[in-house]
C-alpha cells in the first residue's frame, strides 16, 4: 500500500483548521524517495500509462500543503512546524517532477502518432529519413534532443522551433539544422498544414568529414536559399525513385552544399593523385564486377580504404559521373545485352541484373535508350521503326 489509513478520527487544533503532524490520518512512511520517483517512468512514447499511485503522490502532496496552518504574525514556527513544512516542499517537489513527466509523455505520445517516419538509408554512418508530421496547433509540444548532426530539407508546410534561446519560424526550402545533444522543441502554434521533411543524419567521423567546425553545425535553422532548395528538390526526387543518383549520394552533396553555404566559401575540387586515380578505376571494376548484388556508396568507400564523402568526389571528379550512377548504368548495360541476346522474360533480366522491381527498371531503361525494355528488344531483332521514328522526330525538332 501507497499509504495507511488509521481508523483514529483527526485531532483538530484550537482556532485552526488544520491537524497536527503527529495526528494526521495517513502515514507516509512509504513515499517513494526522489531516486524512485525519477525512475519511474510517467506516459511513455510506447503507451506505457502512468502508475496510478503516483498521481495519488501529487494529489496528497497538494493537500498536505493545504491543511498546514501557517505561524500567526509575530510567531515563530516550532522545530516540529518547520521539519512538517520542509517535508511538504519535497512531497510537492516530487509531485510537480510527476506531473511534468506525464505531461510530457502525453504529449509525446499523441505527437509521435501524429509523425509518419521512412527510413530510406542508413549505415554506420548515415541515415536519411523521410518524415511526414500531421500535428496541429492545439498539440501539446515536448522536449526533443538530437542524437547526431543533421540537416532537413522542409520541402513541404511549416513548424516553429524552439532552440538555443531562440525561436525559429521555418517553411518549405529551409533547413532544419541539429547538433548533438542539442534540445529543442517543435510547435505548429502558427500552422496549419502540417510539414514534411527529408532528414539526413550523420555520425561525427562523418560530419567531421564535411566541416568540422561545430559553429556550421549549431545555426539551428538556415533560410529558404536558391542554393539549397534546388538541391532539396533534387535530393527528394533520388528519394522518390526519379534519378539514378543514390540517395546516400545526394545526401552528401547537399550536407557539403549547406556547410559551404554557412561557411562562406567554395569547396575546390580535390587534388586527384595518380593512387586517387587508381583507386577510382579499380572501384568502377569492382562495381561492374558485383552489379547484380546490392550495394551501397558506404561499402564501396570501404572497399577502396577512404571515408563515403571523400571517396564521392574522388570518383566523381576521375570519371565524371558518381558510383551510384555508374552502378545503375552498368547494371542497364547488362540488360541490354541480356535483351538483345537471350529470350528470357523482361521480368527476370531485369531482376537478375540486379533491380529490386520491375517498375523501376523499366522506368530507368526508358529514361536511359528512349524506348522501353520491350521496344529495345523488338529493334535489336530488326524492327527498325521505333528508332527511326525517333530520329525523324529528332530532325523535325
């Protein structure tokens, strides 16, 4: 039991309605100490509720405090009066730390159902994460701490956050900046419609990597910039499918993008040595080699001893195009062959040179040859009309 009720009716004090502290009805030798109170958890993000014992700690710690009489002008309070009075601070000490927790945990609660969370890439070092909010003004805010440097492109809608002192109105093309162990809190006390954001979250080897001044990374909110937004944009067509750069790669341009932006300056090309070079070459063999299997920039970057971001521009700057692009048209170059010389379905090629779905390969081979994987099959056979109806067109143009 939380508490024990003596069956002895209370002793009231003369002129007073108050009861005496060694005559009270309830015996609260059993309060939890402050280390449990802290310890036991209120409203949690996953649903856990709240014990109902410690909302009767509040509500018992609130009516102590009103039942104690207070000295009359002109009297001091007696030793026993002042220990009652300094117990009663911590009872209601204690069970406003509840209180607060539980509010906090409700809101948590609603506003973690009111955000839609896609991760779309993540490895040791990186993560990108499509987030779709749907709070509303009247949502009760709580306290956020980032875990890892990040950078969000608000491509749609609009929030407040309260960072670092200050409070920060952001819409669609600003950036969402975070440093960790940073708090904040997000409201929608002035919006309306919600707001999604794509989030790229870096490890410190990795951010360090890009800019290692933390100041870049402490800005908490970056205006909508042309510089940013067209990036943003074409960061969130890789993330729906419509490029062929990968989405790790865009995620590292548009986070070097950002800290030149705050920084001020112009990243230079990177001096490309002739190991740089060979480096570049072996892992576009490696690529070609491994193309049926799915691979990502971060594991190439491994496999040629250099950092995800380094090893981006090194090949980008040696060959002209990123490992990411190089990977989907090798694996569309096998295709094509794969269609003009075997009479295996379209489906199977497409899934035995390494596409996920067939949608997507078909999407990519149309954007690639112009005609679709079908089509190209039918001219590699001798059916000449689709080409040529295409370079009359050309010619007409």
């Amino acid at each position: 039991m939380l508490w024990e009720t003596q069956k002895t009716p209370p002793k009231r004090l003369s002129g007073s309605g108050g009861v005496k502290p060694s005559e009270r009805t309830h015996s609260y030798a059993a309060f939890p100490s402050r280390a449990d109170a802290a310890r036991s958890p209120p409203i949690r993000a996953d649903g856990t509720a709240v014990k109902s014992g410690q909302i009767v700690i509040c509500i018992l710690g609130l009516a102590r405090i009103a039942r104690t009489p207070c000295p009359r002008d002109g009297e001091l309070a007696t030793p026993e009066a002042a220990e009652s009075q300094r117990e009663q601070g911590e009872y209601l000490l204690r069970g406003a730390h509840i209180l607060q927790r539980t509010y906090n945990g409700h809101a948590k609660l609603r506003m973690v159902a009111c955000m839609g969370k896609t991760q779309l890439f993540a490895d040791g070092t990186l993560a990108v994460v499509d987030y779709r909010c749907e709070a509303k003004p009247h949502e009760r805010p709580f306290l956020e701490r980032h875990d890892r440097y990040s950078v969000s492109y608000v491509r749609k809608g609009s929030f407040s956050v309260q960072a670092r002192g200050e409070v920060f109105e952001l819409v669609a093309g600003s950036l969402f900046v975070g440093f960790p162990g940073d708090e904040f809190i997000c409201t929608h006390d002035h919006h309306v419609c919600g707001d999604e954001c794509l989030s790229i979250q870096l490890q410190p080897e990795l951010a360090g990597s890009i800019g290692d001044r933390a100041a870049s990374w402490q800005g908490v909110a970056i205006p909508p910039l042309p510089q940013m937004m067209v990036l943003g944009e074409l960061a969130q067509s890789v993330a729906a499918g419509k490029s062929d750069i990968g989405v790790e790669e865009i995620a590292l341009v548009l986070a070097a993008r950002f800290i030149d932006t705050v920084e001020g300056g112009t990243r230079k090309a990177p001096t490309v040595h002739a190991r740089d070079r060979r480096r570049a070459v072996d892992a576009a063999h490696w690529i070609d080699a491994h193309s049926r299997h799915e691979i990502d920039l971060g594991r190439i970057a491994r496999e040629s001893g250099l950092s995800m971001f380094h090893f981006l521009r090194i090949f980008a700057n040696v060959l002209g195009v990123t490992p990411h692009q190089y990977l989907v048209r090798s694996r569309l170059r096998h295709a094509a062959r794969l269609l003009a010389d075997a009479e295996r379905p379209v489906t199977d090629i497409a899934l035995d040179v390494g596409f996920a779905d067939l949608s997507n390969f078909v999407r990519s081979f149309h954007r690639a040859a112009g005609v679709s994987p079908r089509g190209f099959r039918k001219a590699a056979r001798g059916d000449r009309k689709i080409f040529q109806e295409r370079i009359a067109a050309f010619a007409a143009g």
